[in-house]
C-alpha cells in the first residue's frame, strides 16, 4: 500500500537523481529500509525515517488526522 511518506521519498530521491542504492548509502540505513519506506510498509524506525528525510531538509512529526466518520 502506497503511503505518502513513500511517495514523498521516492519524488525527492528521483528528483535528486538518486537510485534507491545511492539513498540508502547517504542516509546511512540499508537497501532494505528505503524499499520498505517507499513501499509503504506500516512499521518504520522513526530514527532511520528522520535520517533519509534530513538530506531532504524534513523530519517527521505530528500531522493533525482529519476524522473521517469510519473511527469507532
């Protein structure tokens, strides 16, 4: 399942003219990471997030959730 943090980083690796091999590498996390980031994956190291979104000069943090009606 596509994320927005996924996307996020995939638009910013391309446009800096990264592979996903030559992120991992700058960010200092493995291959593996950036794939499982860029695919989605649901359980992410918030410390290994915030290395590969610090060379985009991001970090993450709280992001207020709209309430869609479907919470119980």
């Amino acid at each position: 399942m596509k994320t927005a943090l996924g996307e996020f980083i995939k638009l910013r690796r391309r446009q800096a003219g990264l592979t996903q091999e030559e992120l991992a590498y700058k960010a200092g996390v493995g291959l593996r990471f950036i794939r499982d980031m860029e695919q989605g994956k649901e359980s992410l190291r918030l410390d290994k997030v915030n290395q590969v979104l610090g060379l985009f000069n991001h970090e993450a943090g709280p992001v207020l959730k709209i309430n869609t009606g479907h919470e119980s």
